[in-house]
C-alpha cells in the first residue's frame, strides 16, 4: 500500500506543488496575520468582525511617513517667512500738511435735521428799521455721519451792503444758541471776505487764500461751497456765485469741486 502511495505522488507532482504552497500561506498568516488583514482593510474588504478585531491601526509605511512628518521641522522655522514685519511709528499730526484730511465729529445729539431753525441766534428781535432779517447756511451731522444743510434766520444790520454784511456774519460762525444745537461750519478757520461784487446776477465773492484749505476733505471742502452758495442764492438779485481767490479765479476747491466758473444751487441741489 504504501509503495502505491509513493508511486501516486511521484506521478502527480502538482499536488505536490499546491501541498507545498498551502503549509507556506499557512505560515505566512500566523506569522505575518495583523500587517496582512489591515492591508486587505485598507483596501476596502469586508472582513468578519473577528478578524476585524485584529487588524492594526496603521501599516507600517503609514507610520513611517508620520514620523517623518513629526520629525519636519515647524513652519515657524522656514527662514522666508522668519523675518518680522517692520512697524513705523506713527507720524504725530502736527508734522502732516495742513490738507491732511480730519475725521468729522458726529455730535451727540438725537435732533433730527430740519431745513430751517428759524431764529435762533438769541439776540432780541428788534422791530428797529436798523435790522432785516437774514438766512445764513450752516451743516449738522446725523448719527449716521452724514451732513445735512441747515438754514439759521439772523438778525442783521440794514447797511447798504447786505450781501458782504452777511457773507461776514457766516464766517464770523455759529452763535451760543446755534452751537447748542449741534451746528457746525466748515468754512476754514482765517478765511475773510475781501469783496463783493454783483453783476447780471453773478455774485464775485472774493476770499483770501485760507478759503482754499480744509483740514475735512472732500466733505470740508463742500460744505464750505454749499455754505457759502446757499447763503449768497438767498439774495433775490444773486442767481449765481463765482469764488475768487486773492482776486483770481482757481480751477478746483481741493481735489474736485470744481470753481472755476459760476456756481448755483442746481449743481448743490442734495447735501
């Protein structure tokens, strides 16, 4: 019998092979179970939940790409990023030129704008024939920062100029009453009005240089046009105002507001 079974093997060497090769995956699974059931995981199999049990939690090429990781340098050491951002100390404001723009002062008021005060300059009203009254032009700020053109009725003497008599209460500014109300002007500080002159309806107000610079702005600068507009259109005889500076006619006030030729209130109509 057994001679048969020598002589069975010998002539069916392929059972021999796969006998072989069945010890050697036996083998290979005792030994070397947990790296290959967390491959066969990986790659998205199915395993029983015993088998499951045993895998590992990474392959070993895995964890020698996180040591590789940890063992990088940090961020904080790249030499292209380690430099620090240069600070400059601020520029005290009184070094800056004196158009630096100036933020405006919201005031603290819960008014709501209206287009006219009335009078409100406190003086007594006078039934005198020495006095007429007069609407002068001066801003207020809502909470939200925006300007609003306010109209103030004054009582101002009767002279035989009263467009410059005027003209000089506006820059003389706001009176007790009116800076109670949260009123402001935004006509530069220093400016004086030279002369004045109407011809066919054109108002040739002359200022001296400190009308051309605003410490506000772009807003600055037109709230002392709208101021200045405003106030001088309230003349029945004045249709039209034409800035001059030091007796000369500059292109714009500031970067943009154009005066380089009459003026009226349709080219101011919002504020």
């Amino acid at each position: 019998m057994r001679s048969r079974k020598k002589l069975s093997l010998a002539r069916h060497p392929g059972v021999v092979f796969w006998l072989i090769f069945a010890v050697a995956l036996i083998l290979l699974l005792v030994f070397n179970r947990k790296v290959i059931l967390s491959n066969l995981y990986s790659l998205g199999i199915n395993l029983p939940s015993f088998l499951r049990q045993q895998v590992v939690s990474a392959p070993a090429e895995t964890e020698d790409a996180m040591s590789e990781m940890q063992s990088a340098p940090p961020l904080a050491q790249n030499p292209a990023i380690e430099n620090p951002v240069l600070e400059l100390p601020p520029i005290p404001i009184e070094q800056l030129a004196p158009d630096v723009m100036q933020p405006l002062t919201v005031p603290d008021s819960g008014e709501t704008p209206a287009e006219t005060l009335g009078k409100s300059t406190g003086e007594t009203p006078a039934e005198a024939l020495n006095e007429q009254a007069r609407t002068l032009y001066f801003l207020s700020i809502d909470q939200n920062g925006n300007l609003h053109r306010i109209a103030v009725k004054r009582m101002l003497p009767d002279t035989d100029a009263p467009l410059a008599a005027t003209l000089r209460a506006l820059l003389a500014g706001l009176s007790k009453i009116e800076e109670e109300r949260r009123l402001i002007s935004l006509i530069p500080e220093g400016t004086e009005l030279l002369s004045v002159a109407i011809q066919q309806g054109i108002a040739y107000v002359n200022f001296n240089e400190e009308f051309l610079y605003n410490t506000h702005g772009k807003d600055g600068y037109a709230g002392q046009i709208n101021q200045v507009l405003w106030t001088a259109t309230e003349f029945p005889t004045v249709k039209k105002v034409q800035i001059l500076i030091e007796g000369r006619k500059e292109s714009y006030l500031g970067e943009n507001i154009w005066i380089g030729s009459a003026l009226e209130r349709e080219q101011f109509p919002n504020f």
